[in-house]
C-alpha cells in the first residue's frame, strides 16, 4: 500500500484592515511628493494607518477571527499559531502567545516567525512543517504588520510605500493531492545585504542612539528593486520545475506586494501573462508580512480566485529574504 503524504492544506482565510486611510494627496501636503509620483512609480493610491490605538496583536486577532469562521474550524482545534511580523507588540516577548490566548485557543503552541515581506511565506512553510512532523494537526497562519511604525514621518521615500494590515489562513493535515495542498517550498536569504533595508537602532547590537532617525527603516530602494523581481523569479521558476509545473499552468500570481512594478518585471522574467497577477497595491500600499493573505482575500472575495485554479505564491524583503511556494486553490466560505 502506497503511504500517503501529509500536506498542509489551506482551508480557510481572513483579513483585516485598519479604518484609517491615508491618501497619496494627504502625504503630499506634509512631504514633497504627488499623488502622480506615487502612483507612478509604486501603483499605490492609499493605504491604512493603525492608529496608537491598534496594535500589530490587535490587527493579527481580526484576520485571526475571520480566518477561523471561514475555516469552519471549532477554536479548540487549532493546535498551533504561527505568527509572521516585524512588528511585534514588544520587542519581547513574541507577540503569537498573546494572539493565541485573545483568540481563546487555549495553551498552544504559538510562536513568531520574522522574515519581514516574506514572513508569511516563512510562516506558511514553519507551519507545513509542524503539520508533515505530527507537532501539530490545525495551524492557523498569521501575517500582520503595522509597518508605518516604523516608517520615519518625514521620509518621501518610505511613508508613500507602506501601510498597516492583517491577513490569515488556517491549515489542516491532509493530502498532497487534494486541493489547498501547499509545496513545494523555495526559501532564501542573504544576510550579507541586511543594510539594504534595516532598522539600525532598538536592537542588541546599536542599544541606543542621538539620531531618532535610526529607529526607523533605512532602504535603500533602487538596490533593493534591482533584486527583488529576479529572486521572485528564480524561486519561482525552482517551486513550478520541483512540482512538475510549465509557467503556462499557473493562471494566478500572488506575490507581495512591494511595489506594482516589481510584480510586473517579474512576471515579465517569468514569462507570465500580466493579467494573471493579483494585484491590491493601490489600496494598501506595502503591508509586509500581511501583504499575500491581504491579496488572496481580496481576490476571493472579487471572484479572481476559483477553486482548482493554479496558484503560484512569491516574496521578497527586507534580511534579504525571498520565496515561493504554490497550491491549487481551494473551495473557501467567507473570507
Ligand atoms: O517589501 C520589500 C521592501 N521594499 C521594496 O520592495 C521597495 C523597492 N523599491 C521601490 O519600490 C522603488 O525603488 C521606490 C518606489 C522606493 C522608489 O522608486 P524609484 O523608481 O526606484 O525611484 P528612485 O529612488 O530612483 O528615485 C527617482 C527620483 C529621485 O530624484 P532624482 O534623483 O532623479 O532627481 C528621487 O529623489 O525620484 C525622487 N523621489 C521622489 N520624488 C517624489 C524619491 N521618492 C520620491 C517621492 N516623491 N516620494
């Protein structure tokens, strides 16, 4: 008898944004840009804001909540919570317990996974691990950020780029062969280019510092566009050959949401038609670690995304870090 693989299977989704929305026009009253620059060059018309009174763990219980009604799941059978953000509540502890008990799913496991823009591709990945190692049976799969936190107010070349939001997914144990199976997985780094976009002080090497501009994020954002499509695209292209995949099969491409040019170069790499890109941008901006739930939900909920379509899924940021992985999508409610 052949033995059958456990995969981790996709079966429900949720998202949630902040009610705060900031315009390109509101950002050019207080900094020298235009509404036209920043769509140019970024695709972005708006973004949300979490205001001071909205944390990354509140932002992460919301998309959590939708994600389980979706998923039809009873609370108590999540057994685990993998959360991806950079922008935890505290610095320490990680914010995923704390998620995990305002959700009421009891003492699980439940843990932070910060890969930044491509955290949730980590965390998709943690958790299909908990699931093929028995750790756990139904795992609810988080990416939430409230990036404007770290964005310095009076810099043009990051306040335009990102916004505040939460996506979620829950998995369960099934079969690689059903719909909503996830994998292969690509998974990269490259630390030797972590200054390309960094938050230089607040951390265990520069503990304090004069300057208030280094709390913030420092990008470099030309060097950073200049890799960010061709790694898409390469891992990319390693998931489609691992899974016996043509680019010709995939009829979606979800990947972050960094910037609508860099979505386009890449599919233009992989010789993807345009119109398979999902493509939110211009109403959130750059979310990091939600940007991909935040896209498939929309693309559900628009009726972009079918049951049985191709889904390929790609990332890129900030450590330097960048995936892919892909599945075939499943039949969902709600999200
Ligand atoms: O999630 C992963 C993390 N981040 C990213 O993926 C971001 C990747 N990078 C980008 O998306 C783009 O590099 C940006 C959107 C950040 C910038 O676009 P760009 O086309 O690379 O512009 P640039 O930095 O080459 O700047 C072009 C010009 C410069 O002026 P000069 O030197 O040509 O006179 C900038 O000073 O645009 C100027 N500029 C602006 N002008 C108006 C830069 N920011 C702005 C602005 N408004 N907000």
């Amino acid at each position: 008898m052949e033995e059958s693989v456990v995969a981790a299977v996709l079966c429900g989704l949720g998202a949630w944004l902040p009610p705060r929305v900031l315009t390109n026009e509101e950002i050019a009253t207080r900094l020298d840009t235009s509404d036209e620059w920043i769509r140019s060059r970024t695709g972005i018309a708006e973004r949300r804001v979490a205001g001071p009174e909205m944390s990354t763990v509140d932002m992460a219980v919301a998309a959590g909540e939708l994600a389980l009604a979706s998923a039809g799941a009873d609370a108590p059978a999540v057994d685990a919570v993998v959360l991806a953000t950079a922008t935890p509540d505290q610095v320490c502890p990680a914010s995923a317990p704390q998620v995990a008990a305002r959700l009421g799913l009891g003492e699980v496991n439940a843990v932070d996974v910060n890969a930044v823009c491509s955290g949730f591709l980590y965390a998709l990945a943690t958790a299909s691990g908990f699931i093929a190692g028995g750790i756990a049976r139904r795992v609810l799969v988080v990416g939430a950020d409230a990036f404007t936190t770290l964005v310095d107010p009076d810099d043009r070349g990051t306040v335009p780029i990102f916004g505040d939001g939460a996506g979620a997914v829950v998995l369960r144990a099934g079969d690689a062969d059903e719909l909503g199976a996830l994998g292969p997985f690509a998974l990269h780094s490259d630390g030797a280019l972590a200054d390309l976009l960094m938050v230089p002080a607040g951390g265990a090497k520069q503990r304090r510092s004069d300057d208030p501009r280094d709390y913030f994020l420092d990008m470099q954002g030309q060097a950073v566009f200049r890799q960010a499509s061709t790694r898409m695209a390469e891992a990319s292209r390693t998931v489609l050959d691992q899974a016996g995949w043509t680019v010709g099969d995939v009829d979606r491409f979800i990947g972050h949401q960094a910037n609508i040019r860099i979505l386009q170069s890449t599919a233009k790499y992989l010789g993807l038609p345009q119109d398979a890109l999902v493509v939110n941008i211009e109403r959130t901006g750059n979310t990091s670690a939600a940007s991909i739930p935040l896209a498939m939900a929309d693309a559900q909920r628009d009726g972009n995304l079918m049951a049985g379509q191709k889904v390929l899924l790609s990332a890129f940021g900030a450590g330097l870090t960048w995936g892919a992985t892909l599945l075939r999508w499943p039949a969902l409610v709600g999200a």
